[in-house]
C-alpha cells in the first residue's frame, strides 16, 4: 500500500490537468470551424487605399482598374489608375499601377499619362484559422517618370514628376471574429526615395522657359490603416485613414538670362480618410466604392475625391 498510494495521487492529480487540456483542444477546434465557416461566408474587395498583405497563388492574375475625379480648389481633376498583378511563385506577386489623368481646363482636355509603378511583394506570413497569425508581405516598388514634366507649352499641365522613386514598406493584414461575421484590419507603411532628375524650360516644378537645371523631390513617408466589416456574404463595408508626409523638394539652375535659380520647397504632411462600401456578387469579382477625403494639412490643400473600382481574380 505504501507503493500503491503515491502512485494514485499521481493519477488523481493529472486527472484535472487532463480534462483541462481536453477543454482547451476543444476549445481551440470551435474556434478553427468558427473562422473557417466565418471565412467562406465572406466575399472582399478590400478598401479604398489600403493595399493586401496576401500573394496571388503562381500563375493567376488579379486586375483592378479604378476610376476617380479629384476635386480641389473647385477645380475637378478625373482619372483612372489601378492594380494589375501576376502571382509569379506563390509567396511572390508582382505587377503594375498605370496613371492616367483626363483634362478639364480649355486648353488641357486630353488624355494624359502620369507616372506607373512597378510593383513587388513577398509574403513572409500567411494567416490561417488554424494558425491565427498576420499575413505580412515586405513591398519593394518602383515609380517610372513615364509623365510629362518639364518642356511644358506656357499653359499646358505636367502630370509626372521626372524621377525614378524606388519604395520599400510593409503591408500587415489580420481578421479578427465579430460574432460569426469577420473584421479585416490592414495595415501599410511605405517610405518613397525619389532620385534626381535634369530640368529644362517651364516644369511642374515651376520653373520657366528658358530654365536649364535639376531637381530632387522630397522623401514621402506613408501610412495606412484600412478596416473592413463583411456585413453579409456580399456587402462589405470599408474604412481607411491615410497619414502622408513629404520632405522638401529642392530645384537648382539657371535661368533663361543665365542667373542661379535656387529653390526649396517646405516639408507638408496631411491626414485624410476614405469610407466605401463594396458589393462582390461571386468570390472571384466585385466592386468598391467610396470617398477619399483630405481635409487641408501643412502645406497642402483639401481635396474630394469619389472613386470606383472593380476586381476580377482570374
């Protein structure tokens, strides 16, 4: 009996310890069928700004052309950019971002190119409902100066900025159960390093004709946290705060009559916040739309800008 004894108050003593890590496994596996069944009655577009942390499964495209009129000052500003994307391996998706403005004014009404971007983004988390982590991806891009810039007639736009601005950042993404419905948090940081570029004539960096010099562009520093609440299978609604800020652009030359020009412009920054609300009628396509609003910041102006886009996974 004195062997018998401690072996039993050993087995009773794992008796809760048993029953507690039973409970907690089947504790772990509702929650599992919970986000799994909240995820498949869920359909995304995703918000207004900000961008996914997910990668495009190897050899399937994705495509989101949007379609927006930037208002400012009175003055309305139309255009379309969006997404084209390509899941090269299946953590590594890669793509494009074109810009085109469409002129209002008299003597601009025509179709414009503005700067493209190239895009690239590896995923290094993937969220699962069994493995309840955030999806990060490192984002390395790159802006073409594919827009006009400098040699400008005397009242024609610029719609580029004549630099090659190569960007880095981070893009997270997490769901979170609101009962059997889902909350989707993103969040984007992204840091911009505009190099130098040659200037001749009048420009949109407000030099005249007759100007022959370089300018470099201010560093732009981004954040973006975006939200979205699947209200069904179908409606979604979305929300997006954007902070951005930029550092000072300095031009220098000479002018047409030979004296130095030397300018440079203060550092600005603003807050704007975008609401939308996205219909996707199947899992593979679906459409946002919204209004991205930027009060007046530091050395910025307000802006309204409507906007609507619609994706297609293929």
């Amino acid at each position: 009996m004195k062997l018998a004894a401690p072996a039993l108050a050993a087995v009773l003593v794992g008796i809760p310890v048993a029953a507690q890590a039973t409970e907690a496994s089947d504790l772990e596996a509702t929650k599992v069928e919970r986000f799994s069944a909240a995820m498949k009655a869920a359909r995304w577009t995703g918000p207004l700004l900000a961008s996914n942390a997910e990668a495009l499964p190897k050899g399937h495209a994705y495509v989101e052309p949007y379609f927006f009129d930037g208002i400012s000052g009175g003055k309305h500003h139309p255009g379309t950019s969006g997404f084209y994307q390509y899941g090269l391996l299946d953590n590594w998706t890669v793509g494009m971002q074109p810009f085109f403005s469409v002129g209002t004014a008299r003597f601009n009404r025509n179709i414009a190119m503005g700067d493209f971007k190239l895009l690239s983004q590896v995923r290094l988390n993937h969220f699962t409902p069994e493995r309840r982590v955030p999806s990060i991806a490192v984002v390395t891009n790159l802006v073409l100066p594919t827009g006009k810039f400098d040699r400008l007639g005397a009242v024609k736009n610029g719609h580029g900025s004549g630099v090659f601005a190569p960007e880095i950042g981070v893009n997270v993404q997490q769901y979170f159960l609101l009962g059997d419905r889902l909350l989707r948090g993103r969040i984007n940081v992204l840091h911009q390093f505009p190099l130098r570029t040659d200037i001749r004539d009048r420009s949109v960096y407000g030099t005249s004709l007759g100007f022959r010099g370089h300018a470099r562009p201010g560093a732009k520093s981004t954040l973006i946290l975006g939200t979205e609440y699947s209200l069904t299978k179908e409606w979604v609604l979305a929300f997006d705060v954007e902070a951005d800020a930029w550092g000072r652009t300095r031009v220098r030359g000479r002018d047409a009559a030979g004296a130095p020009v030397s300018a440079t412009s203060p550092k600005s920054w603003n807050v704007g916040f975008a609401p939308a609300i996205e219909y996707n009628w199947s899992d593979r396509s679906g459409a946002i739309f919204g209004v991205w609003i930027v009060p007046k910041g530091h050395n910025t102006a307000s802006s309204v800008t409507p906007a609507i886009a619609i994706q297609r996974f293929f």
